[in-house]
C-alpha cells in the first residue's frame, strides 16, 4: 500500500520547512523549476553542515528530503558530524566536551557558548585565572548582594543611628556628608568603585582634615552596606582611596585678613553671623550651631555661651569686640538660634562662600585665627584661654608667635564695608 505523503509545511511566514532534533534544525527549501516540456515542478534542498561548510544538497522528492534532513539534524544536535569531520583526537576531544557540559548543572549550554564565554573572562582577566575569580567571588559573597540604591542604604543607615541613640548633631553630621555623596551617585551601591570615591573627595576640594572627616563617614556607609550584603565582603571602595595626611606636625591653619575679608564679602546672609562669630569671638563651630541670639548681648558687650553649648559642658563669657559688634548689629532683633538651617545646609554655606570667594576652606581656620591674633594683640594666653575654652598651656602652645601684633591690628580692624550680604534693621524686623 503507498503510503501517503505530507503536504508541504513552511514555517510561519518563511520559505522553507525545519526538520528538528533536540537543538538542532535544518532548513528543507521548495524550488520550482520547469522539465524540458515546459510543465511545472518541485525540487527540495537543504543546507548540510556536516562537513563544516554549508552545502545545499537537492532532491526530487519531498520525502527523501526530510528523511535526509532529520538524519542531518540528529548528527547536529549529537555532535556526531562534527565529529565525523574531525581528526580522532579531535573528536575526541570534542566528544569530552560535550559530555562535561551534559553532566554540568547547565547541560543545554551549546559548546561555542562555554567557549565564548571562557574567552571573554580570559580577555577580563588577563590570563586565565577563571577559576579564581570564580572562588574569589564566591568567598566574598557576590552571588548574594541585594541591590539596594545609595540613597536607600543612607536612609537606612540614618534610621539605624537614630533607633540607637545617637546625638542630633551626629545624625545630622551623617545626614548632611552622605545626602551630598548620595546626590552624586543615583546608582547601586555595589556598583561605586575605589575611583569614584576618589574622584569624589578630590572634588570637595576642602582642608585635608574635612576630607578625612568626608572619607570616615563614607567608610561607614559601605561598612553598614557590607554587613546588610549590599555589597561583597571586602569590597568597601573607601579603603582603597589615598591617605589623608591631617597636620601631623601639629600645624595650625589660619586666615590671612585678606582671605577673611573675602569670606566675609562672599557669605550669604544666613551665613554670615555664623562666619563673623568664628573668626571674631572664638567659638567652636559646634558652639555656633547651638548658639541663639538671646546669647548675644550687644548692649553689655558680651556672648554667653552656655554649659549646654560648650565643649567642656562649662559656661563661659566671651567678649564682643568692637568689630564684631558691627558685624552683629543687624541682628539684633532676631530670636531664635543663631543657625537655622540643617548641618547640610552649613555644608551647603560654606561651600557657596569658598567658591565665591575662592578662599579654601580650613578645618576651625575662623577659630584658630581668632586665638592666633587675639594673643598676639592682647599678649595673655591665659584670658585668651578664658575667651577660647581652652587651657592656657594649650592656647600658649598652638597660638603663639603665629601671627604678628601688626597683623592682629589689621584683623580685628574687619568690618562691613558693604551691606551687600548683610541682614539690614528693616528685615530683621520681618
């Protein structure tokens, strides 16, 4: 009995029928053509790979076509034609490798795949050292980091000091550093290599001090990072960046008058008073935050910075200059702390000034001029001391012969010579 053939069944929207086995399919195309008396028929070819060059092979009937094409397919998709094209080392070889991917734990990965993929990791690499880097990467928990943002993992690390007590002024000193980091890199915290934080900190373009401030904070978000697995083990980036070298002679940094004259002139009017209470009473930056305006008593001559707000928990009284009193006249009617806004936004300030000015920022420069030149004018390391906070011993270590009494003249001759930036009676009353 003849056995009934099947019709022809192109692909979807293609011109030729695949004959299929396993992974592996060949292409059986349709060709017509015409016989000597002119009448119409069907030819049948198909592309054969087994010899490692395309060649299209032609039958007469539809059938054979098929049957020769699923042949083809089973040798493709079992390695025997590649392999009967090959040396017998060869195809031993090859018979091996495609035996180590079937009892791998990816069996249906093509053997041009693995190969292309070792030479990508190789290129990577440098030499071959795959399987290091595939331990390397396992001991340091890559395959488990959760990709997390760095803005989420400072709101984390904010919350985490928060719930545990920390101060304020800590939780808002991390709040301020890492808000202006996060800003910068709107990625994956995994993803920020050594180069970023580099580049980052050489960017601020502030005192070795604040840069080595700016790197501590930094070291603790990836160290927070690292023990949630958002990043690998080891991989905080922070501790590949340069040292910071911070005074380690014990130098201390001033202002030149000039320089404070240009801070001065280029503060914002919020910031202002804060700039002209350092550099011409003393106070700790810290002392200024908490510092309010009821503080300030321009009438007696004198700014009492309270237990709560001092360093050494004890109140002091500290004299109002002549100079500074020009600086603090426009506020007098204003209530309240004398800095408002966040420890960012101090961040913020000071920045705007150093880049208006082009002064750079120095790590308590306002201070130390101030005890610099307040004993070089009035020659008492112990009432400067008294002034300042601070011990006698230490103000007559650090201070001393810094700065000449002419040039202590000049610096407590400062004063607004333009009301640009300053706050005047009119809005101080708003």
């Amino acid at each position: 009995m003849k056995r009934h053939q099947k019709a022809w069944r192109p692909a979807d929207g293609e011109r030729f029928e695949l004959a299929t086995v396993g992974n592996a399919a060949v292409k059986i195309y349709r060709r017509e053509r015409k016989t000597i008396k002119g009448e119409k028929r069907y030819v049948y070819e198909i592309a054969d790979y087994t010899a490692g060059t395309r060649k299209l092979r032609g039958f007469g009937k539809l059938e054979k076509a098929r049957s020769t094409a699923n042949r083809i397919a089973g040798q493709l998709s079992s390695g025997k034609a590649e392999a009967a094209a090959m040396g017998n080392a060869q195809a031993i070889s090859y018979g091996n490798s495609v035996e180590i991917i079937r009892k791998s734990k990816l069996p249906h990965m093509r053997l041009e795949t693995v190969c292309d993929t070792w030479a990508r990791g190789v290129e990577i690499l440098g030499a071959d050292r795959i399987i290091e880097a595939c331990n390397f990467f396992k001991l340091h928990g890559a395959d488990q980091i959760i990709p997390r943002m760095v803005a989420d993992v400072v709101s984390d690390l904010v919350a985490n000091r928060t719930a545990a007590k920390k101060s304020d002024r800590y939780v808002e000193d991390l709040r301020a550093r890492l808000g202006r980091f996060s800003e910068k890199f709107a990625v994956e915290i995994a993803s920020i290599t050594t180069a970023d934080v580099q580049n980052w900190l050489d960017g601020l373009k502030l005192s070795p001090r604040s840069t080595k401030n700016f790197k501590g904070t930094l070291s603790r978000l990836f160290k927070f990072a690292e023990a949630r697995h958002y990043i690998g083990k080891g991989a905080n980036p922070v501790t590949g960046t340069e040292a910071v070298t911070t005074n380690g002679d014990g130098e201390i940094q001033i202002y030149t008058p000039e320089e404070m004259i240009k801070l001065l002139k280029n503060a914002s009017k919020k910031f202002l008073p804060f700039l002209a209470i350092g550099a011409f009473a003393g106070l700790r930056s810290a002392e200024i935050e908490r510092l309010e305006f009821k503080d300030i008593n321009l009438a007696r001559g004198f700014i009492t910075v309270q237990a709560r707000g001092a360093k050494t928990r004890s109140r002091r009284i500290v004299p109002i200059l002549p100079n500074l009193a020009q600086w603090l006249t426009p506020y007098t009617r204003r209530k309240g702390k004398v800095w408002t806004g966040t420890e960012r936004e101090l961040l913020d300030a000071r920045a705007e000034a150093v880049t208006k000015s082009g002064i750079a920022w120095k790590d308590n420069g306002a201070r130390h001029s101030f005890c610099s030149y307040r004993l070089a004018d009035i020659q008492d390391a112990a009432k400067v001391a008294l002034e300042a906070g601070n011990s006698p011993a230490m103000i007559f270590k650090h201070y001393r012969e810094l700065v000449e009494p002419t040039s202590a003249k000049t610096w407590f001759a400062i004063t607004p010579e333009s009301p640009a930036n300053v706050v005047t009676l009119q809005e101080a009353k708003v």
